[in-house]
C-alpha cells in the first residue's frame, strides 16, 4: 500500500526512535495512506516558513502481518481506542508491545480534550464525540526500526507547493 508522511524534511530513511514522545499511539515513525491528510500535516502552523515536503512510500503491511509483527488495529473510536491513546499521551508505555499501530486520529483542535477525560471531568462517550474527526481518517505508528528496514520502502519526495 503507498502510504505517506507530510514534513518539512526528506525522509528517505525514517527512524522510529526519533518521533517525538506522548504521541497517540506513542513513539514511532507515522505514516497513513490518505495523501491529503499528510499534507495537512506538513502544513501545521508550527511549519510556518519552512518548506514542506510529502513523503511517498511503499508499505508492506500485509508481509509484516505474515511475518508475525505485532500489530494493533483500531477499527473505530471506542473507549479502548480513547483509553489507549490517553495512556500514551499521559507518557504510558503500552505502545511498546507493538511493531505497528493503526487507528483514527484524536482531533487535537479540541485543546485539552483527554486532559478532561483523564480527570474525570467528561465522560468517555463527550470525549468520544469531541475528538473524533467526520471525515475518513487514519494514522499508522511503526514504532519497530524492523518494520521500517524490511517493510517500508521510500518512494520519493515531492515538495507541497508543488502539488
């Protein structure tokens, strides 16, 4: 499956160790297979004046599921998907049982919305329907370097403003 990462760098060798901490599906290397979704990404207001790039590769999800990699599916939001992503927002480290995560993305327009869920200020079904996006979305987490060595292969880069 062509899959892609929006940056404001080529990525030609991503690293699953360098992502950075308390992410929802923790550390690890992102990617998903919807093209318009990464370039969102390039273009965070924190990438403001840089130049963005999106990063086209080839992932070989089904190979890595034969191999026996472990993976973690979310098929929609639900409270395991909401419990999950709070744990690792809140520094919790049972992403590390997995080579690979893929699920919906917490809509983070909503500031602090897993803060409130976290502190039992809303319920998990408040929390539910304010970070879930209505639009088809999806994140995969590789957080093996493996997986990134014998399953993902780069494609190329193509800077956005040029799309």
């Amino acid at each position: 499956m062509i899959v892609y990462h929006g940056s404001t760098d080529v990525i030609s060798n991503p690293l699953a160790h360098i992502g950075r901490n308390h992410l929802d599906f923790g550390k690890g290397f992102y990617v998903t297979n919807l093209q318009q979704q990464a370039v969102s990404w390039a273009m965070r207001p924190a990438n403001d004046g840089k130049k963005k790039y999106l990063n086209i590769y080839d992932f070989n999800l089904d190979q890595a599921l034969l191999s026996g990699k472990s993976i973690l599916t979310f098929q929609q939001y639900n409270r395991a998907w909401l419990d999950f992503v709070v744990s690792n927002r809140k520094g919790g480290t049972e992403w590390q049982k997995y080579d690979i995560i893929q699920g919906g993305i917490a809509n983070d327009r909503v500031f602090n919305t897993v803060e409130l869920y976290a502190a039992d200020l809303i319920t998990a079904e408040e929390a539910l329907k304010r970070l879930s996006y209505h639009r088809p979305n999806n994140q995969i987490c590789i957080t093996s370097q493996s997986v990134i060595d014998q399953y993902l292969t780069y494609k190329e880069s193509t800077e956005i403003s040029s799309l």
